[in-house]
C-alpha cells in the first residue's frame, strides 16, 4: 500500500486525505448543513435585508430583517451555572474530600 503524501504547512505536517476520507466528508457535511436548513423553516431562501446587534441589560440580542419586513431574533443572557459543590480540608496543602454536597450529572 502507498504511503499518503505529506505537506508541511508552517511547523505542522498535514496528511492528504483519501478519496474515500473525502467522500464522508462531504456526506457528513451534506447531512450537517440539510439538518441546519431543517432547523428554522419559516426563514430557509429568505433574503435578508440587514442585521443587527445590541446589548441591554446583560442580554445580547441579534436581529435578521429580511427584505419581506420579517424579522428574526435572538436573545442570549449569561449563566452560571453549578458543575460541583464540595468541602475540602485543606490545611496539608492537598486536597481531601470532607463532603460533596453536589454534583452535576454527566449527559
């Protein structure tokens, strides 16, 4: 079997990838973009006017025009959100677990 061809680009070397590599790759890209396309409807071949931003009171919110006086939004505000609550002593300088009394579940 031939060994793939190499390119340096800066410090990294890149290997080329194989006709078949490519086609799932593009199959997967395919599948991407129809589920992105599927996922809000109503705007799929709009055409879009101008777009704009503002932030008020912690929230970020984004607006599409399209040329049919539709618009469509999003609002985006920060969260904290608790991964892990614990007591530890530390008095030796390392880490020993006194009690957890909380943790996020894993997905």
């Amino acid at each position: 079997m031939e060994k793939p061809k190499t390119v340096r680009v800066g410090n990294i070397t890149v290997t080329q990838i194989s006709p078949k590599e490519r086609e799932i790759l593009a199959q997967k890209i395919k599948e991407r973009h129809d589920r992105l396309r599927n996922r809000y409807r109503e705007i799929h071949k709009k055409v879009v006017d101008w777009v704009s931003y503002s932030v008020e009171q912690g929230s970020v919110y984004i607006c599409i025009r399209f040329m049919d006086k539709t618009e469509f939004s999003l609002q985006f505000s920060p969260q904290i959100l608790t991964d892990s609550i614990d007591l530890a002593d530390m008095s030796t300088g390392n880490f020993k677990m006194i009690r957890e009394y909380y943790r996020k579940a894993d997905k």
